[in-house]
C-alpha cells in the first residue's frame, strides 16, 4: 500500500466517489444507483450520519480521490458493563486499489477510532457468498463468533 494515503473523515463532497465504489461490485450493483446527479436520499442519509457523534464515515485519500471508505457506529450497551460497541459497515476500497493492502490499513484505522472511543468490542458482518472477505477479516484478527439474521422490513430499490 501507498504510504500517501491518508485517513480523515468523509465530507460531503466525498459522496459521489463513496457511492460509485458502493456500486462497483457484483452485489452493489443490484443495490446502489451512482448516476449523477446522485439521488438525494444518498445526501440525506449523509447529513443525518455526519451530524450523529455516534457515526463515523470513514475514507482512505489518495492524490485527492477518495480510494477507500467504511461506516463505523459506536452503539452504547448496557451489558458488558455498559460497554460500548464499534459495528463496522459498507468497507469499499476502489478496484484499482484493491489487494495492496489498504483494506487492512482501513479496517486497523478504524479499530484504533474504536480502541480510542473506549470500544470493548468491534464487530462486522459481511455477506455469506463473499468467503474470501471473511478470510480477509479472520486474518484481521476477527472471529466468526454468532450467526447474524436479516429481516427485509420493506421491498424497494434505489431507484424512482
């Protein structure tokens, strides 16, 4: 990996890059709509997660592209001695990027947000028909520990 890139939180102006890395894969293309202009519910959900402190939108920055992104949410518990949580979520890294090691950069960059934010426990899911990003996070040191279940609430695509 590159050492230029760099780790920040995202801004808004990130949003179009974030999302077409979202959609530039088999699953993300079913799910995601990078035309541009982007739909709004992608700003809308970007302001409601910038403004939540329990929220942390994550980019790897390089020659100023935006080439890596993951969501981190800080969940507060009551058990575990009222510990907190990191969740992990939507990890990207651009494909021209990939395998050069800046998932694991990325994934140890926001374990350390987690140890700093007093986490007792960082946690992930990833979807069953990618074995080989569950090799890559047991190689990070994570355990497939519990079963995850999904319910679908409601049916819809992205697009109007």
């Amino acid at each position: 990996m590159s050492d230029s890139v760099i780790f920040r939180r995202a801004v808004r102006a990130d949003l179009e890059q974030i999302v077409a890395m979202f959609a530039d894969d088999e699953l993300g293309r079913m799910r995601e709509d990078p035309t541009l202009p982007l739909d709004q519910r992608y700003t809308d959900a970007f302001d409601i997660l910038d403004g939540d402190t329990n929220q942390f939108l994550l980019v790897g920055e390089q020659a100023g592209g935006v080439v890596a992104y993951l969501q981190i949410t800080f969940i507060q518990h009551l058990s575990r001695l009222g510990g907190i949580r990191g969740q992990i979520e939507s990890v990207r890294v651009a494909l021209q990027f990939r395998g050069q090691g800046l998932g694991s950069a990325l994934t140890r960059e926001a374990i350390r947000l987690c140890a700093e934010r007093r986490c007792s426990l960082v946690q992930l899911t990833t979807d069953v028909t990618r074995e080989k990003t569950k090799t890559f996070y047991e190689r990070l040191g994570f355990v497939a520990s519990h079963h995850g279940m999904k319910l679908a609430v409601v049916e819809s695509t992205l697009r109007k």
